[in-house]
C-alpha cells in the first residue's frame, strides 16, 4: 500500500479563533436584558419565552456583525427589525393554528403580541445604547485596533485620513502595504502584499483594509488567502462603488467610502464546531438507518468478485494531510488500484455499476467523516499525484486544501466532479463554497446532491 505522507502544502498551520472586538459582549448582554424584560411583562407567557430565545438566537449567532465599523442602529435597522419579527410572526403563527398548545392559546395573542413589541423595542434601544458606548470608547483612544491599508493609491490615502481623524470608526491605521510609489504618503509604506503575513505578526495588527493595490486581483486573492489562520479581519473596498453598485445597509459605509467586511466563516469557532457537529450527527444517523444497505451491498461485493469488500485509497486532505478513504470496491482487484480521472465502463463489476449508479458506494465514507478525515459537504479530496501535477499549474487548486474534502460539494452538484477540462471550474466552485460556506449552506447542497442522485447525475470522484 502507497505510504501515507504528507505533502508540501503552503498553507498556513495555525488556526486561532479570531477575536471579537473590545465591548462586542455589551450587545448580546443588553440584547438578553431587554428580551427579559418582554417575559417578565408577560408573566412568563411560554409562547413569549420561546420568542425571545429566537429572537436572541437570529440576532447572536451570527458574529461577524460584531466587526461592524460604523456602529449606528440605523445603519441596520432593516436587519434589526427583520430578525425581531420573524421570531414573533413565528411563534404567533403556532398559536392561532394550534399546532402547539404547550405555547399557549388564542386568548393570549393580545399579550404575546404586546410583550414581543415591547422586547423589539427595548432590543433596539439596548443596541443603541452598547453603540453610543462602543463610539465614545473608540472617540476617546480607550478602543482601537491596529489596521494596514493595502493599496497606496488616491483612494487608499483618503481612508488612511478618514480612519485617523473619525476616531469613532475604532481603527488606527498604522502604514500602507503595496508596491514602491514616487509620491508622498502620510504614513509609512511598510512593504509590499507578500509581506503581509510577517506585518501582521510584527505590529499586532487585527484589521486589513484592501483599497485598490497595485498587483492583480488574483495575486492579492492568493495573498489573502494564506492569511486565514490568522486572527486578522478583511474589509475591501468594492470595485465601481462610485456607480451605487453596493446595495446600501450591507457594508460600512466611511465618509462615503463602502468597506465589505469578508465573513471568513471557517475562522469562526462557533462555525467550525457547528459544522463538526452537523456532521457526526447526520453521519452516524445515516449510517444507522442505512445498515441494512451496506449489508446487503457488503455481500453483494463479496459474493460478485474476489478481493476486499472495501476499497481503500490515499487521498489528500485538509492542510496537505494524506488519509486512507473508505469506498465498497466496485471494481476488479488488478485494476482498482489505477488511479484515473475517467471511468471505463470493462473495470466496473456488474455489482459495482449499480453501487455507483446509487451512490451506495460512497456510504463507507460517513466513517472517514466521524473519524474526522471528512466532512459531509466540501471539496472532493483527490489523489496526491493529481495534487502534486496540478497544484501550482491551476490557480486555487491548493486553495482547496484549507478545509476537510467532502463527500459531496459545490462543484458535485453542478456536474463538474470529473474530468482534465472540469478543473478550473471546479476550482472556482470548492472555492467558492470555502468563502460563502454556512450550515444552511451544506444542507441545501445536501439535498440537492439526492436530487442529483435521484436523476441518475451522480458521478464519482
């Protein structure tokens, strides 16, 4: 069997929680305090209970908006009201139409209703006053964080001057990171976008904002990249903003200028220990209710050919880290071992034809998923010759490398799981599931992968 061992994979090792700003813990502090009050109004009203635990759940679970700069209960308004009436709307539904009595009965609409307007209310007075207390923290020089401006251009300059005299935004530029310039700049040009990582680490800085540089998009892209283990946060000024191109409420806006803070969802703790969970969970419970499956497919197998029920093979995971995947053996002894981007049709078994037609042959990896070798949803792990051939010839490919292979993906359910002429789109798509990545997400792909699997789509990898 091919030794297992680890390839030379330039992605970073660490990987430390990033840390939420100075006061961020005011908010979901004054946020509990105010939709206590709303079940104290309602004598502990059980449908009021239940709206508040929502309510305070839609509006902390997402803690990206705590790396907001222009902290203004206006600037959020619509996403404050949205995310306190949707809980109520809820629960309000559940009790006119009965579905659960525990919570109460139609004659407590009128005091369920009142006591969720008053928990809106106090949860945007709260937020309001956590602000005004955050502004005047960062007004004062008690609150500020370090930040390099990528980029020394005219636009680059004017956030420098934005950031350094509007103290209330809590940054304090310190240099600019970009190539050499011939005119004069207001603060220090420290280097250029290579030596970000090193900057970083040097002068404790906790913000990057990207305003225009002088290297390509995709050169920057790779930079940024390699700096996800990290604890830095991103804000880049979006292209063509002088068009009104950026729909208003979703960024910060500084002096006129938007800054789009990047979410990077697998830095958040909570993310990643969300999504470990999400998958031991769904993994042991699928593999539960299929056992009668991989009994009957296990001595299909055996029965069909000579050789092991299992196929194992060296793919490459998370960080360059190679694991041994679990998949039934669908093809003859000789030849399943020959690695090979397309499938011929003369090397599948009878058995393993139809195990691949139903994806039944993939099941044995919900164990390299509880072992922690995979996850549900993400990249398909592949071979270490393919990453080793493609890895510096196709821009992302080791990208894809940050996080744990799936067993379906992005670029699965879109039909680009095989083949030389797939690459790069497959690419761009594990990518982009990397940087968008959500638990809403992986259950949308999830079962949009049945879907694929239910037409007869699916292909293997």
């Amino acid at each position: 069997m091919t030794a297992l061992r680890k390839l030379e994979i330039e992605i970073p090792a660490r990987e430390r929680a990033l840390p939420l700003p100075p006061l961020s813990s005011l908010v979901p502090v004054l946020d509990a305090v105010a939709l206590s009050v709303a079940i104290v109004l309602s004598a502990g009203q059980p449908a009021v209970i239940a709206c508040s635990l929502l309510t305070f759940a839609a509006l902390n679970v997402d803690t990206s908006r705590a790396f907001r700069l222009d902290l203004r209960v206006g600037q959020e308004m619509g996403w404050l009201l949205g995310h306190v009436a949707v809980p109520l709307l809820i629960v309000v539904s559940l009790v006119s139409l009965g579905f659960l009595p525990w919570l109460g009965s139609v004659r407590d609409l009128d005091r369920i209703v009142i006591a969720g307007a008053v928990g809106a209310f106090l949860v945007l007075v709260g937020r309001a006053v956590a602000y005004a207390i955050a502004r005047a923290a960062r007004t004062r020089g008690l609150v500020a964080e370090k930040a390099l401006i990528v980029g020394n251009g005219q636009l680059a300059v004017e956030l420098a001057d934005a950031l350094a005299r509007h103290t209330e935004y809590g940054l304090m530029p310190i240099g600019f990171v970009d190539g050499p310039t011939d005119g004069e700049l207001p603060l220090p040009l420290l280097g250029g976008p290579h030596e970000l990582e090193g900057l970083i680490e040097e002068f404790g800085v906790r913000r990057l904002v990207v305003a225009f540089g002088r290297g390509s998009d995709r050169e920057l892209t790779a930079i940024l990249r390699e700096l996800e283990g990290l604890p830095v946060e991103v804000h880049i000024v979006p292209r063509f903003f002088e068009l009104g191109s950026v729909p208003p409420g979703t960024v910060d806006s500084l002096r006129g200028i938007p800054l789009v803070h990047l979410r990077r969802p697998a830095l958040r703790a909570f993310a990643r220990f969300t999504k470990r969970s999400f998958d031991v969970a769904v993994a042991s419970t699928i593999l539960v209710a299929c056992a009668p499956v991989l009994l009957v497919a296990a001595v299909a197998v055996r029965v069909s050919s000579s050789g092991p029920i299992l196929f194992r093979q060296v793919r490459v995971g998370r960080r360059g880290a190679p694991f041994e995947m679990l998949k039934f053996r669908t093809m003859r002894v000789d030849d399943a071992a020959e690695p090979s981007w397309g499938i011929e049709e003369h090397r599948v078994t009878s058995v393993g034809r139809v195990l691949r037609r139903l994806s039944i042959d993939e099941l044995p990896q919900l164990v390299n998923v509880i072992r922690g070798d995979m996850s549900l949803v993400g990249p398909r792990p592949e071979l270490p010759q393919f990453v080793e051939r493609f890895g510096t010839a196709i821009p992302g490919y080791r990208d894809r490398l940050r996080v744990h292979g799936g067993i379906t993906g992005l670029a699965q359910i879109h039909g680009r799981s095989r083949g030389l002429d797939s690459i790069p789109e497959r690419v761009r798509l594990d990518n982009t599931y990397i940087e968008t990545r959500s638990l809403w997400g992986d259950i949308v792909i999830l079962f949009r992968t049945l879907e694929v699997i239910f037409r007869g789509d699916s292909q293997d990898a």
